[in-house]
C-alpha cells in the first residue's frame, strides 16, 4: 500500500531530500502518511497516550535515522515498521514493568486499556465485543490482523512491515481471528437475547453456548520462521 | 461456540487451514483428511469457518481513525523548519487572561531561536561543529536576561544536587566539542559535560510539549504562576534532564525534571528540586 502523491514528490523524494538537509520534506512526509501510521499504533496499543508517545518515538528515531534508510522497502512501509516496533516494544515493557491495577481491575499489561474510541452506534454491541476480542489477543497476533484486516493491508507487505515470513502473518492472522471467532462466541453466550450483527449467516454458524473457552497455545505462531 | 466442545480439535492447526496457513505443506492435506472423515472435525471447521467471516466482517467495519489534531499540531512543530516553531509561544503569551509570566513575546523569541537551533540541529542530526548550535545558545544568553523571560540552553551539563542551584552555567564559548574550562568564573562546579544532544530529551525540544512541562511544573510546585528563567537541556546525575530554574509566589526554585515532563502520567517528572537563594 504505498501512497504516490501523483503531484508533489514521492516518499522517497522527501526522505531524500530531509537527508540531504532540506527541514520541511520529513514534515510533509509525516503529514501524508500520520493518519495511518496513528491507527497502527492506537489499535495495536490501544491506549491513546501510549499510542501517541510511540508514534512520537518512532517518527524521532525516523527522522533521525532516514540516512540508514537503503530503499530495500517502500517509505511508508518502513514507517510503519518503526511504528509498529515501538508500539510493541511499548506493550512488552508494559509487561515487564506492570503497572498497579485500576479498581475495576480493567487495565491489563498486554492488552490494551480499552479507550479506543466507540463505534458507530447502529452495531455499537457488536463492535464493542469485537474490539474486546481483538484487546485480548496476543500482541503479535493483534498486530497482524490490524494491519491485515482493519487498515487493509496485503499479506506481503504486512510481512514486510513485521519482518516475519508470509506463512507467519498469516498463521497469526489466521490464529487470532480464531480466537476472536471462540472470543465472541463466548462473550456474547453471556448476552442473551442480543441479536447477532453483521453477516447473519455466518452468525448462525456461531451460536451462543455456556462452557469454560478452550485454552489456546500461547502467542507462537506454528508457521513462525524468518 | 468456545472452543470446549472441541475438545478433540487442534484449533489453532485447523485456524491455520482456515486462513491460508498451510497452503502447499503436508498439513494442509492432513487437516483436509480429517474434516472429511472425522464429525469433530468437521463440525468445528464449519463453525469455526463461519466464525472467522464474521469476525473478518466486523473488523473490516472499524472507522477511519484519524490523528488527533494535538498530537498532529506536536509532530508538526517538530519536523517543521524553524520559523513554524516560532508561533506556538507567541500565541500563548497572547492568550488572553494568560498567567504565563515565561511568554514574553520578545523574550520567549530570543529563547525559542536558540531552542529551535538546538532542536532543529538535534533532530537533524547533525554535527554541531557544521552549525554551531552551542554558538546560538551562547548569543542567546546574552541577548536575554534571565530575569526578563526564559533563556533555552542545551549545555549537556551534569548537574548534581549539590551543584544544582549554583546557577546556570555561563555560554559556551566554543564549539560542540569545547571542554568544561569554557565555562565561565559563575559556573557550576565539578561538572562533567557530555554531550547536550541526548535522544531521551528529544520530545522536550518540541515548544508544545516544553510548554506542557512548565505547566506541569507550575500545579506540582503549587505556588501560583510560575516565571521560567533558564531551560537547560542537561543532566542530573547522569540521567538525561531539562534542568527548569523559576520563581514563584514559594521562593525561587531549580528542578531537574526526566524526560518525561509534561506527560500525563509522569507530571513533572521531577527528579530532584532545590531552592535558590
């Protein structure tokens, strides 16, 4: 998915010329691509204050590192790695580091604190026990499915941008929307009465059931390799 | 559906089936074998399969999520050239009914070209001794007067309790590279200097988010406005720190203050205040 301004120059153009001293091109380049770079980082985090210093962070070390930049990748493709690593070194260092929990007990070291913001009303439900799901994945898996599911991105290059083979995105992919698929039907077993949303065929396929979830195997990916 | 009454199903194999995983390597024939001989099998691959579309479903529904426009407005302070830079103080000092006594307009110019020297350099990258950002700092210095609005230097020094409200040191006389017998007669005492452009303070050179450590500085000191004299990108025991020197209604003050000033979570971020006297 990489953005060509049709008019101005491309990514490369900018980054080239911020190496090469002109102080507005890495500017322009954030600009174009901030939106995207953000949602990565806010729904891999899922905590907006830790969202933004992670972007912060690896625009920083961007900016301070575009001479190293061999062109071996698209721009934006490299962007967004440096996103996602700070977002992920972020959750790992959450981990090591866990904080004193909240009253409600909500906040989680892995998972994200559940400030993303609500969903449109219609499937407010829905979307809200999607997103539940998706919080509670490993960060690796909930990485590759929201570049590959929610912002769209192909397989090939949300590889490239986790540095791990195809087969391993789509293991974790694969893996993680499973354990979402067990996730919602779990979650929503404790909803009775509450409509399915979406494709109403697949939701029937889905029902509702009490029971304990199985245990998944932790975060490893079978496919793992690179 | 939960996974339990799969209980003889390796999900996680047969989630890999389902998404592509397989594809071309003996496991992928090996799954296939047991869904079409085994009811367990295929059962949990039918539901499980309908579950993954509705997942995919939902996920590919998630709005647009744009920037925030503060977080937007911070990143383009940074990465702009230096005259953008320039507006942020300007503006809150004419904010009406503003209690910010270190927005002098003409002071808080003096201090943001030199701080936007250092930032621009740091953030490029590049060598001081090219454009001498210690030289700016120096010019700076003598062009506002401490008492008058606040003065943004990037010494690098490490200061220490002891040595911390000593005052601040005097302009650097040379380059990058100059050692610590370029301070003057008033500087601080046994102080190593290291280098001024140190990573971990990289968001403080951002006006927005100095801004923000002031204020964060003016409700944890809880002595009314505060009037910032001297910024100091430095040190404070070895552990990178904006060293802030201020008065207030509580006496005068010198904090070393982490890198994350300003943050929500960190506050201030103080790691040491002493009072001036």
């Amino acid at each position: 998915m990489n953005t060509v301004d049709s008019v101005g120059p491309s990514d490369a153009d900018l980054l080239r010329a911020h190496v090469d001293g002109d102080r507005d091109a890495f500017g322009e380049l954030v600009r174009r691509h901030r939106d995207r770079l953000w949602a990565v980082a806010l729904r891999t985090i899922g905590d907006r204050e830790e969202a933004a210093d992670a972007v912060q962070d690896a625009l920083l070390s961007a900016h301070r590192n575009a001479a190293r930049f061999r062109g071996d990748s698209a721009v934006t493709t490299w962007l967004h790695r440096i996103v996602v690593n700070a977002s992920l070194d972020r959750i790992r260092r959450r981990q090591a580091h866990p904080t004193v929990p909240l009253p409600d007990g909500s906040r989680s070291d892995d998972r994200p604190s559940g400030v993303e913001p609500a969903a449109p009303a219609a499937d407010h439900d829905t979307a809200l026990v999607v997103r539940q799901a998706l919080a509670a994945l490993p960060a690796d898996q909930r990485a590759a499915i929201v570049l590959v599911d929610i912002q769209g991105y192909p397989v090939a290059e949300a590889a490239e941008i986790l540095e791990v083979a195809v087969g391993t995105i789509k293991s974790r992919c694969a893996r993680g929307r499973a354990r979402m698929a067990l996730a919602l039907g779990d979650l929503r077993g404790r909803d009775h009465g509450h409509p399915p949303a979406g494709n109403q065929d697949a939701a029937e396929t889905v029902p509702s059931g009490p029971g304990t979830p199985q245990p998944l195997p932790g975060p490893h990916d079978r496919r793992d390799q690179k | 559906m939960t996974g339990a009454e799969f209980s003889e199903v390796d999900i996680d194999l047969l989630a890999d089936y389902i998404g592509g995983a397989l594809e071309g390597t003996p496991e992928e024939s090996a799954v296939a074998t047991l869904i079409a001989e085994n009811p367990g099998w295929r059962e949990a691959y039918e539901r499980l399969g309908g579950g993954v579309a509705l997942v995919r479903a939902e996920l590919g529904r998630f709005e647009p999520e744009p920037m925030p426009s503060d977080l937007a407005a911070r990143l383009d302070g940074m990465f702009s050239a230096p005259a953008l830079t320039l507006v942020k103080g300007d503006a809150a000092a004419e904010r009406p009914g503003s209690r910010r006594r270190w927005t002098t307009p003409i002071a808080i110019a003096a201090g943001f070209i030199a701080f936007v020297g250092f930032g621009a350099d740091y953030l490029s990258g590049r060598n001081a001794s090219h454009d001498d950002s210690a030289s700016s700092v120096a010019g700076t210095s003598e062009q506002a007067a401490p008492a008058a609005g606040t003065t943004i230097l990037s010494t690098g020094t490490d200061y220490t309790r002891s040595t911390l409200a000593s005052g601040p040191p005097q302009p650097l006389a040379a380059g990058d590279n100059a050692s610590a017998s370029t301070f003057g007669e008033n500087s601080v005492p046994n102080q190593s200097r290291t280098s001024a452009k140190d990573p971990a303070l990289a968001r403080l050179t951002a006006s927005a988010a100095l801004q923000e450590c002031f204020e964060a500085i003016e409700r944890e000191n809880a002595g009314g406005p505060i009037g910032v004299l001297t910024a100091d990108y430095a040190r404070f025991d070895g552990v990178p720190a904006l060293i802030v020197r201020f008065t207030a209604e509580n006496g005068d003050w010198v904090w070393a203050t982490g890198a994350d000033c300003g943050t929500p979570v960190a506050g201030a971020d103080a790691i040491d205040k002493v009072p001036v006297r």
